[in-house]
C-alpha cells in the first residue's frame, strides 16, 4: 500500500537527499566597514517567523530549533566556527507556505577586543547556548523565499554549488531572555535597543542538494553535460536522471530491454527513490528473479532471468516439447446433472457447444455448470 511504501528506509533517505543545504559564512575582505565593536560571537539560526508581532515596536515572534555561532571569518581557516550549515526541504516545496516563512536570522552581539576564534574550543557550548541571546544585539534576516527564485534547479540537479551573496541590513533591537528560556522563541524590541543606527554585512551563501556528494560517487552521475545545448540542458537531465535499463533474457539467451524513469519498477509501476532502493525492492518483492546491476557512465541497468529452480517448483511439469501432457485442474460440484453430461460425454475435451439443435438446453447446462463448485482431475491425452 502507499503508506507502507512512504515507511521504506530507502525511500526516505532517497528523499532526505533532494532536500537543500545551506551554508552561511562571512568574508572579511568583503566586508571591510564595521563596527568598531565587532560582529563576532555572531548567531545564526533557521526560524519560521508568526504572522502577527507581539506589540509596539516588537518583530515577529520566531521560533527556532538551533543555532549556530560564528566567531570568525571564512579566510581564518577554522571550518568549525567559521560557517552555520542549515538543511531546507526540497525546491519543490519551496513555494510552500510553511517553507516561505522560514528565515535565517544573524545576530550579533559584538565584544570588541575579544579574540574569540582562539578561546572556542573552551567556551563554544557556552557562545552557542540560544539563552546567551538575550540582551542588547544588532540583528538582521535572510528570507529562504528570497532565495528560492536565485537558485538553479539545474545545476542543483547536477550536485554541483550554488554560490550566493546577500546584503543584510543589521538593525538594533533587544531580545527578552525569558522567551529564550521556555520556548525557544525571540522577538526583537527596537524601542529598548540602546544602540541607534544600523550597518551593511555581506554574508556567502552555498547552497547544494544534501546528496551532492554521494550522487558524485555514480560512474552514471560523472557523465558530461558540455556538448548540450542550453536550452535542452533540463530535458536531458530529466530524461537521464532515474532511468534504468531492463535486460529480460529468455529461453536461448534471447534478450528483451525495456526502460523505465525515476527509478520504477519494471514489475508493479512502484517508483524506489534511488537505484539502491531499486535493488532493495527488486531483492524482495519479486524474488522469483536473479538479477545482476550494473552502473556505467551511459547506462544504469538490471539484467533479469529467471531462476531455475524456482522455475522447476512454481511451473507445471512438462514432458518434451508437447503441450498436451500437461495438468489441468477445473473446479465444479457434485450433482445428478452434472454426472448426467458426464456420462453422456465420451471427454471433456470433446464437449463442444457447436450444435444449434437442443442449444437451449445445453446453454442453461453450461451456466449451472459454471456455478458448481468441485475440483475435478481431468488429464488430456
């Protein structure tokens, strides 16, 4: 059923895949006016902002899960702290209400005189901790909506980065601490922000699909787009992306290909996510076959035959190459009418409702016949 085909691990790590990383880092050589206090220890975090602000002079409520911080620029070297890494649900569900409410939201709390990419080892629970967020800040947010019309399907599709500069204006404000405490929310107030005034940040953006680097590892995923035409490049990748080759090998190695998209089976029309997915279920559901998979640059293919011994089990028992000593088994009843055109019959076989004298007759003895129910024997010789 559909619901137990959602369950299947394979297909949820097929759809895990196809979900969207972004990665959040600040350049120091492009943003070169600051405050003199400094941006760093600077909190990102992934929010779905509410519809409705809190009062006067509040933001939106936001309610977040987790936040990173980063406490120095990208070109210190130190991957740990130096990039926020988010995962979003896939571009098809970007247009989605739920998903177009979703925020990155950068806060800074500044402490001028600090060198803190050297001391974060020891105290990078600490600077993390969403409940140090209170207090006197300079905020700003990047809406993911924002982002979704940047994006190129195309090249997300291929596992390759998209790279993304966005501008984002840090404003004062004051985040009440008790809000942080009970239910992981935050609103900015700009009536309590001590600081007046607001300032520029750049911040990079690489966006990827959470598969990337897996989809890189396929002999099938290395094959080059560069001779491809622009305009035919989505197409292309439509048509290759999810086909698998069928091999059906027949009697006398006899072969009979057949093709199917979005890695489906060629059996039940079931769609497995992923070629590993498609072994899974091919292994499982329909294991009266032996299959071998391969994976090259131009071709994703299963070769299909059938197992002998399974073969010899499930089939009727043919002597030679003559049809006519196989078994049959048909199902009827015991009754006085049916032991009647039995006994009146030399066969079974040779019962033919080809005479148009009596036919009434033998019309309503055929519907009771059919309505009977017994399992008779009958060997054709």
């Amino acid at each position: 059923p559909p619901s137990l085909q959602r369950c299947l691990r394979y297909k949820i790590e097929a759809k895990r895949k196809k979900r969207i990383q972004i990665s959040v880092s600040i350049s120091g050589s492009a943003n070169t006016r600051l405050p003199a206090h400094g941006i760093f220890p600077l909190h990102v975090l992934l929010a779905r902002s509410s519809k409705d602000a809190p009062g006067e002079g509040h933001s939106p409520m936001y309610r977040f899960s987790r936040a990173c911080v980063l406490t120095s620029f990208c070109e210190s070297g130190d991957s740990g702290h130096t990039e926020a890494t988010f995962t979003i649900p896939n571009m098809k569900s970007l247009s989605i209400s739920q998903v177009r409410s979703l925020d990155i939201i950068l806060i800074s709390r500044g402490q001028g005189g600090q060198n803190l990419s050297e001391n974060c080892s020891e105290n990078h629970a600490e600077y993390s901790s969403p409940q140090k967020l209170g207090g006197q800040c300079f905020w700003g947010k990047i809406p993911i909506d924002s982002l979704g019309s940047s994006l190129d399907c195309v090249t997300l599709s291929l596992g390759r980065t998209v790279e993304l500069t966005s501008e984002i204006s840090m404003n004062p404000g004051f985040i009440e601490p008790s809000l942080l405490e009970h239910d992981s929310c935050l609103t900015f107030c700009s009536l309590k922000a001590n600081a007046t005034g607001s300032y520029k940040l750049k911040a990079s953006i690489d966006v990827q699909e959470a598969g990337a680097r897996d989809m890189r590892l396929s002999p099938y995923n290395i094959y080059s787009y560069d001779d491809v035409p622009q305009s035919l490049l989505p197409k292309i990748i439509r048509l290759r992306t999810g086909n698998v080759l069928f091999n059906y090998k027949y009697y006398k190695n006899l072969y009979k290909s057949e093709v199917t998209e979005d890695f489906t089976c060629s059996f039940c029309l079931v769609p497995c996510g992923s070629f590993k997915g498609l072994e899974c279920h091919l292994t499982s559901s329909h294991d009266l076959f032996r299959y071998e998979f391969w994976v090259s640059k131009e071709y994703q293919a299963v070769n299909v035959s059938l197992k002998i011994d399974t073969r010899r089990e499930e089939l009727p028992t043919v002597a030679g190459n003559d049809p006519g000593s196989r078994v049959f088994f048909y199902r009827c009843a015991h009754t006085p009418l049916l032991s009647t055109i039995l006994n009146s019959l030399p066969s079974l076989t040779n019962f033919v409702l080809s005479d148009h004298q009596g036919s009434k007759g033998v019309k309503y003895q055929k519907r009771q016949l059919r309505r009977q129910r017994m399992y008779i024997h009958i060997s054709r010789n």
